[in-house]
C-alpha cells in the first residue's frame, strides 16, 4: 500500500509541475504578444511614416534604389531576414539616409518591442 500512496502522490506532483509549466508558458506566451503588439505601435508612430509601402515614404523608396535587381524587398514589413539585433542597431546608429534615434526617442524598452515586431 505504501508503494501504491507513493505513487499516487508522485503522480499528483508530476500534474502540478506541468500545470505550472503550463502556466509559465502561457505567461510568456501572452509577454511575447504584448511585446510585439507594443512594437507595432512603436512601428506605426516612428516607422511607418519611412517604411510603408508606396509612394511618399522616403525609406521605402531608399530601398527601392538600395536593393533594386535583387529579390530583397524595399518594404520593411515584407523582409524575413531581419534579426532584432539588427533592427536594433539601424535604429540606434542610423543607416542610409536614416537618422539615428536617440533613447530620448525611443526608450530601450520601445526598442526591444519593435526590433521583435519587425523581425517576426
């Protein structure tokens, strides 16, 4: 009988520590969706005025010119081969005819936030 509780209450344990699991993964699930939702509304304030698609959005356009006869695409949104650290660093450091943006601007939280909006 002894073994029966012991294996009993192991069992209990296992469940617990996956329903926590569990949990713990949906915690970071929903940080992960709040992070990226919050980078789209830094994306949309700070970025898109440049980087939408179309006429009249001068990074775009830069682009245009930049990757013209390659197949990377001129649209920020449309590229797969950006990586948050080097979404990071065009934000920080500028690049092209883009302007650095100072912390003042976009804090490191924000930054963070849109470098994982872009590189998703």
């Amino acid at each position: 009988m002894k073994s029966a509780n012991t294996a009993f209450a192991l069992g209990i344990a296992c469940l617990a520590i996956g329903m926590l699991g569990f949990g713990f993964v949906t915690t970071l699930a929903q940080a992960q969706d709040d992070t990226v939702e919050r980078g789209e509304q830094v994306y949309d304030y700070w970025c898109a005025p440049c980087h939408n698609p179309g006429p009249g959005h001068p990074g775009t356009q830069s682009l245009e010119v930049r990757y013209s006869g390659t197949e990377i695409p001129a649209v920020l949104m449309e590229r797969t081969d950006l990586t948050p650290e080097l979404v990071k660093t065009f934000v920080r450091e500028g690049v092209l005819s883009m302007a650095p943006f100072r912390k003042t601007e976009i804090t490191d939280e924000e930054l963070d936030a849109l470098a994982a909006y872009v590189a998703q």
